[in-house]
C-alpha cells in the first residue's frame, strides 16, 4: 500500500511546553495519525515554552490536515503555521536564466552585445547553419504544451501546466546539461498549434511536445517532423515508450523468456499505449492484445478511429473481442497506461506462468502492487515508492543530450530503440533480479549511455 512520501510534506510550526514529554507526546501524535516524522528542529527556547518546526510526510493533502488537527488537540499545543513544503519549492518557478559569459565593463558588453554582436548576425544571415555554432540553438529545446492532458489531471490549460514544464525544463538541466524552456501555448487548435511550434522553432535544436491530449497529439507531432529541420519528440509517447521497453527487455531476462514467444496485453491506447505498442512490434512479440475503455480493440469493433484502427490492423491476430480481464488470461506480460484499480489478484492468476505486471497508472496504479506480486513474477510501477520505476527521465534528458550533439534533424525509431537497449544495459547481470530491472533516476550514468547510444544511432 501507498506510503507517505514527500510530495505531501509539510512543516508545521508550533509552540509546545517546555517539559520533557513534549518531543515524545508529539512524535507519538503524528505517528498515530499515519505520518512519517522528518524532521524535528527547536528554533526558539524560552522559559514558559519552546518554538517547534516539525516535518512529516503524508499521503495527501486531507491526510496532511489530519495531522495538523491531530496536533491541535494536544494539551499545551498551539499550531502556528503550516507550510506545504511542495509549493514553498515551486515559490516563484523552479528555473532561470544565466549568462555564460561574463559583463563586467565596456569591452565585455562591446563583444557580447553592441557593436561586436552585429557581425556574428551577419555571419548567420550568410550561413544559417552556424546558429547551430554561434547562439544557444544548440543546446536548448522547447518544451511545449497547450496544458490538455496535464500528468493524469486532464484539461487544466496553459498556466496550470506551467508548474510541469518548470520541473521537466529543470530535470534537463540536471541530468542532461541541457538548457530546455517551458512554452506554454494558451490555445489548443490543432492549426495554431503547429503554426506556433514553426515559427519559434529558429531558437531550439528540439522540441519536446508535453501533455498535448490524444488523438491531436498524433496529428501535430507528425506534421511537426515534416515540416522542422529539427528533433519533434513526444515525451508522453515515446519517453514511456522507451523505459518500458527497457524494462522488459530486463523482466524477460529474469523470468528467461524471449519476446517472441510472449503475448503481450497493454491497456490504455491513448499517447503512450499507441507508441508503446508500436516499439514493441520492433521486437516482434508473439502478439499484442490493445485495450481501452470500450474492450478488446478489434478489426471488427465499430468507431474505431484512425489511430485504434491502425492498431487493430497491426495487433491481435486472432481478432479476440471481450473486456480486460479476457485479454489478460494467457498474457505473458501486462502494461499499463491507463486507470487506477482495474483487476486484482485474481486475474493475475489467470496470467500465464512467470507473469510480468508493468501497472503504470499514476499516482495509483491498475492494480495494488502487493496484489500483483501474488502471482507475478516480476512487478513495475509508475511510483517512488515501490521497486521498479519506470520514469520518463531515465529516457528524455539522454535522448536529446544525443540528438543535440549529433546535431540530429529528425529521430527514427532506431534512436528510440536505441536509447532503451543502453537504459536496459545500465542494469548488467550482477545486478539485475525481480526488483531491480531499471536503473534509478539518479543513476548519473543513465543518460550519458542513452546519449552516447543516440548520437551514435543518428550518424551511423
């Protein structure tokens, strides 16, 4: 079950008496009401009473007020301030902008600036390909949104996005060293949106699509690639897409099966089921069986878009029709990118034998992790707090660390495919076992591998 973890943690200020119970009576009432303390820090001491910060984590924002109120009713205690510990992070975004080089007096801005700046705008005008050389082009990438599929809370718009592509432009930094922006688009017209991404496109070596709703995100990435002379990737798509097929690359080896034998049923035909899906076909499994909301998808299910119909042709070759739980009886394998608690134990058990569970709806997942681990031989999640994380930032930052250095004008399935079989190698024998089938996120050789792996992809 789910533990409280630090997306919901907060600091709570309080006065307590100055006796020799106080710590105690406190830690004793957070614990009882399901927290997990952090922290505890005396700030102020005086003679009558002392001034407390305590931090604790909780499980969600109504569980973090039933701590506070928890405290509240102990004798002595006066609750000050609680501060969410989340939003005190976001105060004021999470990135900026910094000059490389230095402005400390006339000459210095004389280069950087006015009059020197001029004949490197000439040099461009004659050559375009030196912004690649001469500005930040390359080494920056758009990260654009219209804020319509914002994580898994919906149409939230522009604004409310926001806050995301803050945090995705921060983990490019990180992890990658790649100077990435939030572009925020306040419309979600199919037209404006490609017309937008092409004409700030002359700043960027890549753009990364962000929480753009399926089916238009199909549509705009596809137009985007024909008409830029750079990377278009959808993370929501192809970075899912990568890690997980990383990860059962690494699942198959634990349970010694080969992908060619295994069916495979993925749940969820939305950005990332599609793309899953269609890297999986790279490695030519025995079959795939697609489900989404309506059931089995099939050749002869009626109102299937083009999207779904393509994905009827291409999987399913017994044209098996039926609900989740029929598609599941006889899988090898089990991906999820859809909903939360759709099946139990109990299907698990109809899986076939050395089952795999990849449950990857957040933040809970299509079936309880505990439950899967019944019957399966190998489970992933979407979450921290459970082994096997299958996390965007293991792919994105190293792909576009590849891309931008191999000064890439488009991204092939090879480079995808690619970057997962070098997240896969990061894991080597020694280490690789049921719980441990990706690397971590703070695995600082994760993306200089994927780098290296889409660099060589794209020159080759």
């Amino acid at each position: 079950m789910p533990v409280p973890g630090p997306g919901y943690s907060i600091t709570v200020r309080l006065e307590a008496p100055p006796s020799a119970s106080a710590a105690g009576d406190l830690t004793t009432a957070v614990g009882r009401a399901g927290g997990v303390i952090t922290a505890f820090d005396v700030v102020e001491s005086h003679n009558d009473r002392v001034v407390i910060d305590l931090t604790c984590n909780a499980l969600s924002a109504n569980h973090a007020k039933d701590i506070t109120d928890t405290l509240e009713t102990l004798p002595g205690i006066v609750v000050r301030k609680v501060s969410d510990r989340t939003f005190l992070v976001h105060l004021g975004g999470k990135i900026e902008i910094a000059s490389k080089v230095p402005l400390r007096n006339r000459d210095d801005l004389s280069r950087a600036y006015t009059p020197g700046v001029a004949r490197v705008c000439e040099a461009i005008a004659k050559n375009p390909d030196d912004a690649r050389r001469l500005t930040i082009k390359r080494n920056t990438v758009a990260v654009v949104t219209d804020g319509s599929a914002v994580l898994g809370l919906g149409n939230l718009g522009p604004a409310a996005a926001l806050p995301v592509m803050e945090g995705k432009a921060a983990l490019f930094k990180k992890f990658a060293g790649v100077d990435a922006w939030p572009v925020c688009l306040d419309t979600q017209d199919t037209e404006e949106i490609i017309r937008a991404v092409e004409l700030i496109a002359p700043v960027y070596g890549g753009i990364n699509l962000e929480d753009i709703s399926a089916p238009r995100c199909f549509e705009i990435e596809a137009r985007l690639r024909e008409k830029l002379d750079i990377p278009v990737f959808h993370d929501d798509q192809h970075g899912t897409a990568i890690v997980v097929v990383a990860a059962l690359r690494n699942a198959l080896r634990v349970v010694g099966k080969d992908i060619k034998d295994c069916r495979i049923t993925v749940c969820g035909v939305g950005a990332a089921g599609s793309a899953i899906i269609r890297l999986l076909q790279a490695q030519t499994p025995g079959d795939i069986i697609a489900v989404d909301v309506d059931g089995i998808v099939h050749r002869d299910r009626p109102g299937l878009d083009s999207n779904l119909k393509s994905i009827a042709a291409s999987t399913n070759k017994d044209n098996q029709a039926g609900r989740l739980h029929d598609a599941l009886v006889g899988s090898d394998v089990f991906i999820g990118v859809s909903a939360p608690n759709l099946f139990g134990a109990e299907q698990v058990a109809t899986m076939a034998k050395d089952a795999i569970v990849f449950a990857l709806a957040n933040p809970d997942p299509e079936i309880d992790p505990m439950e899967a681990q019944q019957h399966a031989a190998v489970v992933a999640t979407g979450r921290s707090d459970f082994p096997n994380q299958i996390n965007n930032v293991l792919a994105f930052p190293g792909v576009f660390r590849g891309l931008l250095d191999a000064h890439a004008r488009t991204i092939t399935d090879a480079m995808l495919l690619a970057a997962a079989q070098a997240i896969a190698d990061v894991v080597d024998g020694s280490r690789l076992n049921a719980s441990f089938i990706v690397p971590s996120v703070f695995d600082n050789t994760v993306a200089p591998a994927v780098a290296d792996a889409v660099r060589k992809a794209a020159t080759s």
